[in-house]
C-alpha cells in the first residue's frame, strides 16, 4: 500500500504544477484578473504565486523538502482564498455560491498542504 502516498502526491501536486506554469504563461490575463480583484501589485503578485506554485507543487510531487513545499502552497492558498474568493463581496447569488465553493476548496487544500508539511513526503520520497 505504500505506492498510495507517491500517487496521492502526484494528484495533489497536479493542481500546483498546471496552476503555476499558467501563471507564468498567461501572465497577461492572470495579472488583468489579479487587478480586478484588487490584489496589489498584480503583475509582480502573479508571478511571485506562479513560482511559488511550481516550488511547492515540485517539491510535493518529488517528495523532496515537503515540509518546506508543503508550507509554501499553504502562504500561497490562505491569501489567494481571501483576496480571489471573497464570497461575502458578491452579490449575485450564484456566483457567491462559485466563490465560495472555491473559497472553501482552497482552505481544504490548505489543510492538506499543512498536513503533507507536518507528516512530510513519505515512501518513496527524494528527501
């Protein structure tokens, strides 16, 4: 059973590392969006997230410094929940119900990413 923990990290991973290499491909629009949002300094915001998406995404999947990784998607998923998923700003109630189901997601992630820092990569890890 030990191969579960290699491809639970993997899967968990798989979000980050896509996420990450969007950032830093459709800087453009991820820093327009950044902007409406109101997060300060979008451009710079953007990518500082995207190289923080891809390090801990890396580093979840290798197993390598999990502790470190695990606690970098955490200080990137907290802030993101409250800056890009501000549920209790929208009026609209469907897309209150989408920001808050995203709002929600990131803070279960968050959990987990806590989680892998703490218990850290397990078998078949880099380190």
């Amino acid at each position: 059973m030990d191969i579960l923990v290699p491809v639970g990290r993997a899967l968990f991973a798989m979000l980050f590392i896509v996420s990450g290499v969007s950032h830093l491909t459709q800087h453009g629009g991820m820093t327009q969006y950044a902007r409406q949002k109101g997060v300060p300094a979008p451009g710079i915001m953007v990518l500082v997230s995207g190289v923080m998406l891809l390090v801990g995404g890396f580093s979840v999947l290798l197993g390598y410094r999990v502790d470190i990784g695990g606690l970098i998607l955490f200080a990137f998923l907290v802030p993101t929940a409250l800056l890009m998923h501000s549920f209790w700003k929208e009026a609209d109630p469907m897309q209150k119900a989408v920001e808050m189901a995203h709002f929600m997601k990131n803070l279960a992630l968050a959990g987990g990413a806590l989680l892998l820092a703490y218990f850290g990569g397990g078998p078949y890890s880099l380190g």
